[in-house]
C-alpha cells in the first residue's frame, strides 16, 4: 500500500515540475517576444543611423521571424546636420508579408508589400553633395569605391590616349624605343594560337558581374505623396515642391523596369534602400532591388552618372497631373 502511494507521489512530482518548467518557459517566451518587439526598432534604427549618419527615427516596427511578416510606421530619415535643409524621406507606413519558405530559396516571394511615402527630398548643399548620392555611398561603401576607381581608371586612360608625341621630337628617341621595346599582347600573332596565353588574357579581363536578386511579389501598391528637390549649389538657392499625391498598384513584380512611371522608380529609389538598410533579412533585400533603378540611370560617355538632380526635375515635369 505505502508502495503505491509513493508512486503517485513522484508522478505527481513529476508532473508538477513539467507543468512548472512548461509555464517558465512561456513566461520566457512572452518577455523575449516583448523584449523583441520594444528593442528591435532601436536596434535597427541606431545600427542605420551609424552606418550612414543621417537621422533615423521610428514609431514603430515589427518583424516576425516566423511568419515573415512587417509592419512599419513613421520611418524618417533626416539628412546630416551638415545639410542646408534636413528633410530626406518620410515613410508614413510599410507592410509585407512573404511566404516563408520561400525565404530560404534564391527567390522570395510575397504575398503583397504596400509602401506608403509623405515625402522623398533630394537637397544637394552649397559644396555640390546631393544627399542621396551620399545615402547610396554610405549604405554600399564598396560597391562606391569599386565605382569611384573605375571612373578614376577610365580617366586616366583617356588621357594617356589623347596624348600624342610629336614625331620630330619622338623619331629615334625615348618614345621610339619604347616602341620597339613593347611586349606582344595576348592576342598578338605569337600568342593568338596559344589556348593557355587566350585562356590567361581572357580571365585577366573578366569581371565578376553581380547579379540581380530574384524576386516576385504578387502585388505591391506604391503612394508618394510629395518630391522635394533643393538645391543649394549655386548663388540662389532654388527650391521647388511637387505635390502630386499619386498611387500606382502593380502585379506581379519580378523586375525595376516594370516600375518605370517617370514620377515613381527615381524618387523611390532612395526609399527601397532604406527599407532594405533597417528591415533585416530578405524583405528588406526585396523592397531595395524592386526599387533599385542604377541601371535606368542615364551616363555620359565617360561612364559617369548624368546629374541626378537635374534628371529628377525632368522626370517630375514630364509627369502629367492627376
């Protein structure tokens, strides 16, 4: 009899201490979870404004890991102090939700994403610095420097090109020895038929080329209510508002080029990567590349970029009223 009651006993304890560690580990759960959602946004938010130096604020974000979804409202982004006027961006809200699955293959997928912008201001200061060339530097410092030593390699080139020794000065001098002295290229007649000499030239003049993140989203709703473009390079500083509170609605987004309307690709473009700055993981990856129009942008023969600002304020004219 003693036998049997003991038995019950250390089940019961047992239970007990499962019912007890079951409960610690849900209250647990619920502080992680809160802890999760009050400090998640300052994380993010002093983490971006680190990284690029423009003001970052808030009000209030959520991010499920297990569901893939966000929720974000009131994110401003105020240009460095340093700047003549410090608006930049003004996202009222932005909303995704992805399937989940899809996050772990090398094309997410979205259910929808609605994006929502009070305001999108391209101010460039007194020195000739645009903010959201300074933006896009600070958010991809490597992809800027790779771009910078490109354009600082193909100047240099053309000089080198465009100088031409005189021939009476040059004729059995320097130059001309140089001439004689010069090494067979790759191509050149003792190489041309060499597979390993074509093999070597052709990997030293092979470039990675990035390529672009795939993506679908089933239907991603858009509305900017106001572009501001200041500038302040010249003597008179000229300022100039476009309220035009337009809204697009798209389906099946799996390219930028099919966001091309003049007024909403350029002007979201700064916004895309600030989403992608603060939102972690591959929604964030996904609203950059959707809105990410460096290959639209018009260049010079040089392989510069044409001035931003003066294609923003074409673009912006081009567009009719609603």
């Amino acid at each position: 009899m003693n036998e049997k009651h003991e038995g019950f006993t250390s089940v019961g304890n047992r239970g007990g201490a499962l019912m007890k560690l079951l409960m610690f580990l849900i209250i647990f759960g619920g502080v992680l979870t809160a802890a999760w959602v009050y400090f998640l946004p300052t994380i993010l938010t002093s983490a971006l404004q680190k990284r690029t130096g423009f003001g970052v604020k808030v009000t209030e974000l959520s991010f499920n890991p297990f569901t893939a979804k966000v929720d974000l409202t009131g994110f401003v982004i105020n240009n460095p102090e340093s700047f003549p006027r410090r608006e930049f961006i003004a996202v009222r809200s932005f909303n995704a939700n992805a399937k989940l699955a899809s996050l772990f293959s090398d094309r997410p997928e979205f259910d929808y994403a609605w994006i929502e912008v009070d305001y999108v201001a391209f101010v460039r200061d007194a020195d000739g610095l645009l903010n959201t060339q300074l933006f896009h530097e600070r958010m991809n410092p490597e992809a800027a420097a790779a771009e910078k030593a490109e354009r600082a390699a193909k100047s240099k080139a053309q000089k080198k090109d465009s100088f031409t020794p005189d021939e009476k000065v040059t004729k059995g001098g320097p130059a001309e020895k140089f001439k004689a002295e010069k090494k067979p290229a790759v191509n050149d007649a003792k190489t041309k038929d060499d597979p390993a000499a074509k093999e070597n030239g052709t990997k030293a003049k092979e470039k990675p080329v990035a390529q672009p993140m795939k993506f679908l989203i089933r239907r991603l709703q858009v509305s900017l209510d106001k572009v501001i473009v200041a500038d302040y390079a010249g003597g008179t500083p000229n300022v100039r508002e476009f309220n035009r509170k337009v809204y697009y609605t798209y389906n099946d987004v799996t390219d930028p080029k099919q966001l091309l309307e003049p007024f909403a690709l350029k002007s979201l473009e700064s916004v895309g990567a600030a989403i992608r700055g603060l939102i972690p993981g591959d929604i964030g990856k996904a609203v950059g590349a959707v809105t990410n129009a460096d290959q639209d942008q018009p260049r010079k023969p040089d392989g510069s970029v044409e001035d931003p600002l003066k294609s923003v304020v074409e673009k912006l004219e081009e567009t009719p009223k609603p």
